[in-house]
C-alpha cells in the first residue's frame, strides 16, 4: 500500500490530466491548478500513430505506449460518459517510390505486420487522393478528442480531487517546504507546456516552442472513411467536419494565425483531396517540444518537493498515459524512470 500523500500539479493540459488521474489512482490527494488559457493539448488533432512515416519506423515504445493509451482513454470515456477516443483508419499516400520500397519490406514482418496493413492492388489505385506512388493503410490508428479529453479529464479529477482555474503565483510558492498559498504538499509537479519558460526553477530547461496551426474545414463531398496523410493530415472528425494540419514552425513564441500558413496548408490539401470545401476555423498552438525528442521528467536537483512533467512534443497523445504511470510510480519510489526521459540528462 502506497502512503497518502498529496500533490499540487500546475497545469491542466494532457500532462496535468494523465498525472493527477494516476496519483489519485494510486491513493493521493490532488490539486489542479490552470490559468484557463491552454495553448497546446487543445489545439491539437490528438491523433495516434504508431508509425513514423518519413523514416518508415515504429513510433518511440509504441508497442507499450499504444496498448495502454487504448486502455486509459477508453476507461476515462466510460467513467465520464463522454465520447473521447476514436479509432480510425490512417491511409498514407507515399511521397516517393522509396517510401513504397520501405513500406514492402516491413508490413510482413511480425513487429510492423501489427501496425501495417499489406498493401492491396485498391491500395495501389485508390482515387479519392492524388496517387503518384500507391498507398499503404496503418492499422490500431486513432484520435482522441482534445476537448472532450480535457473536460472529461478535468471531471473526473474534481470527483476525487480539487480542479482550480488561477494561474500560479512562482512566488507565493516556497520551494524548500513545499507550501503554497499556506498549504504545505509532498509535491509540487510542474506541467506547464510550453509556459515552463516562465518557471524559476525549471525554466532553463530546453522545453522549446513549435508553433502548429490547423484549419477545421466542412465539406459533404469529402469521404469520412480515413484520415489521409501526406505532407500534412486531414482528418475527419464527423458531420462532415476535418483538421486539416499542422504547420511546424520553430523561430517564433506567438500564436497568431497566419495567411502563409493557411496558404502552405491549403496548398498540401490538394494533394489529398480536390473536393470542394468551406474553411470554418483556424487555430495556432505551441508544442512543447526538446532537441532530444524526449520528454523531461523528474525532480529538481535542489529541491526534493518540485517535480516536473513536459516536453511531449508531437506524439503527446500516444506517450502520455504511459509516461505518467511510470512518473507516479517513480514519485512513490516505485521504479526508476526511463532513462531517456530523465531529467538529470540535462545536469550534467
Ligand atoms: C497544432 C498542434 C497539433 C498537434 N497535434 C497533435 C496530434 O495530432 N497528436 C498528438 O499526440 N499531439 C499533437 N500535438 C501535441 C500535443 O498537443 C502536446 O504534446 C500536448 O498537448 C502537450 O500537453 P501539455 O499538457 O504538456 O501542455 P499544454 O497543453 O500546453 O498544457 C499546459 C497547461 O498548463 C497551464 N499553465 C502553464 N503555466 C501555468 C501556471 N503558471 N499557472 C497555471 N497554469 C499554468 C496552461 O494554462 C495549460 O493549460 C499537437 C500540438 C499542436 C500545437
């Protein structure tokens, strides 16, 4: 039995959530505090793939993430009676014959076969796309609801927990006990996203920033049956609505849409579908990403009671229900954490 302890997360995107569910499921208290702006997990497609297309390679332990990301949001679906996560069909048109070559060599080996489907002579033909080298279609490929997510993640919390809506006041915190605002916690853990740049006591890490936008478009005339993907995705997210996305783009802090990036999109849509279609909304964000593609997590090196939670980049959605058991368990000095996440890499 694992003592009560309790906890203070800051931040409520996709990591606060998948953390303070795992510290109440293994018996602590939690408060979870945000400042209602969130810039990234909300924006997000939320999609799920297990493969990484341009090197034609399994996702970072997809074969453990994937299995459990399955379980976590189809539970929180059930517990929440909310409709949150959906699989659907990835259908990869190739960019080059090469990226064809890749795909034959691996969808009959017994660790891709599970993720690929073997290419078929409709594959090879499929119309609905412009289709200069064939296709391939991506088994157990998903999205979750980022909306739904967070609402239901947010409710689900407050049933056990405490749910906040302040931004957290670095100064009204001391680091040593542990106390904020008067109350004293046996952890603080820090979830800020791309925020942490902010933070006095993590914010030299490298949590970088890579603004995404996305377009929601409508349109009847488009096939809701898979999510299309070459040089950028569009997903269909039901009632004949789709994300069209996302941009990366690496020198810049703002989340200002921007006509370039709707240009750029719009442009790479036409490979994917020449289909009428009516631009209903478009969206930026900041991914939290690090140079190493890994997230960071762990404990500050001074103080014992400050934790942190971030960096999970482009694959967010797949990795963190994983990655947050592993932390909560690290936090109860259950296991040690990966060490390709931890944050003692960068104090060398
Ligand atoms: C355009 C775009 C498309 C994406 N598409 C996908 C996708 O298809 N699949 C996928 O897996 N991932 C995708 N991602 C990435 C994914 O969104 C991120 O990996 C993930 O959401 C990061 O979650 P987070 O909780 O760490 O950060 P955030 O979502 O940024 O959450 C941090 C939270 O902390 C709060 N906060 C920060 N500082 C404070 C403070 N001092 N006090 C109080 N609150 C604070 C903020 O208000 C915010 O709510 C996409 C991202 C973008 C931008």
């Amino acid at each position: 039995m694992t003592q009560e302890k309790s906890y203070l997360i800051i931040g409520a995107g996709l990591s606060g959530i998948c953390v303070g569910i795992h510290l109440i499921e293994n018996g602590h208290q939690v408060t979870l505090i945000d400042s209602g702006k969130n810039l990234s997990s909300i924006i997000a497609a939320g999609q799920i793939n297990p493969l990484v297309f341009r090197r034609m390679t399994k996702s970072w332990r997809v074969d453990e993430f994937l299995p459990y990301a399955e379980k976590f949001y189809t539970k929180l679906e059930s517990d929440t009676n909310l409709s949150i996560y959906c699989p659907i069909q990835i259908r990869r048109m190739f960019s080059s014959a090469h990226e064809k070559t890749m795909w034959l060599e691996k969808q009959n080996r017994p660790d891709f076969s599970i993720y690929m489907e073997t290419i078929t002579d409709e594959d090879d033909t499929y119309d609905l796309a412009q289709n200069d080298f064939g296709s391939g279609r991506i088994k157990r490929s998903s999205y979750v609801k980022a909306a739904q997510f967070l609402t239901g993640g947010k409710e689900w919390i407050k049933k056990h927990g405490t749910v906040i809506t302040q931004k957290m006041n670095y100064q009204e915190l001391d680091p040593a006990t542990g106390i904020y605002q008067g109350k004293e916690y046996d952890g603080i853990i820090f979830c800020e996203g791309s925020e942490n740049l902010s933070n006095p006591w993590f914010g030299n890490l490298p949590v970088e920033h890579t603004k995404g936008q996305v377009l929601t478009l409508t349109s009847t005339e488009i096939s809701q049956e898979e999510s299309l993907n070459r040089k950028c995705f569009l997903l269909p997210i039901g009632d004949c609505t789709f994300r069209l996305g996302a941009t990366y783009e690496w020198q810049t802090n703002d989340t200002i849409v921007t006509n370039e990036a709707k240009d750029d999109l719009l442009e790479k849509f036409q490979l994917l579908s020449q289909k009428p279609f009516e631009i209903t909304e478009h969206l930026a964000g900041i991914r939290p990403t690090i140079p190493d593609r890994r997230p960071i997590l762990g404990k500050h090196p001074d103080y014992e009671k400050l934790l942190i939670f971030n960096g999970l980049g482009t694959k967010g959605y797949l990795i963190a229900p994983l990655l947050a058991k592993e932390f909560v368990d690290f936090v109860d000095g259950k296991v040690e954490l990966d060490r390709e996440v931890r944050i003692e890499r960068f104090y060398k």
